[in-house]
C-alpha cells in the first residue's frame, strides 16, 4: 500500500489478488481507479473501492478525469502514489 496527499486530496493505492486499486478521498467523497492485477486491461472508475463500475477507460489520465469530476476537483489535485503511475494501457 502506498499513500500520497494534496491540495485536500488523499490517494491510496494497494493490490488485491485480483486487481490494482487507487482510491481517492476529498472531504468523505470517494471516487476509485481499478484494473486488473496484471496491470493490462482497461481501467474502471467507481464511486467507491466496492461500487458499482461508473466508466471503463483505455487511458489512465481519462479516468483520472472522472475521478476528479465526482470529487470536484481538477484533476490536477489528484496525488498519485509512485506504485499506480503507470497504470492504464
């Protein structure tokens, strides 16, 4: 698990045995990045780490776009921990 904090924003980002999950929290809102643990398939936004898929993207910066959206935030704001940068295909 690895953390990262700005501008009001918290990211985490820990493995499970089935995918990569980077979470992201702004004042009790939460908005979530997953893909696959092999790290290939194509990225899904939820509201929350257990929610309902919102959106799949093939690119890492358009679903940071949507997770930003739902925080309201630009995504700019949103920290990334080193270990989920090269998330995305």
């Amino acid at each position: 698990m690895s953390t990262a904090e700005a501008d009001g924003v918290t990211a985490e980002y820990t493995e499970t045995d089935d995918e990569r999950l980077l979470v992201f929290e702004r004042d009790g809102a939460t908005a979530a990045v997953a893909q696959n643990i092999e790290g290939y398939a194509m990225l899904k936004v939820r509201p929350t780490a257990d929610g309902d898929e919102l959106e799949r993207y093939y690119g890492f910066d358009m679903a940071l776009d949507h997770a930003a959206e739902l925080l309201g935030v630009s995504p700019h704001d949103l920290p990334v921990p080193e270990d989920a940068a090269d998330m995305g295909m």
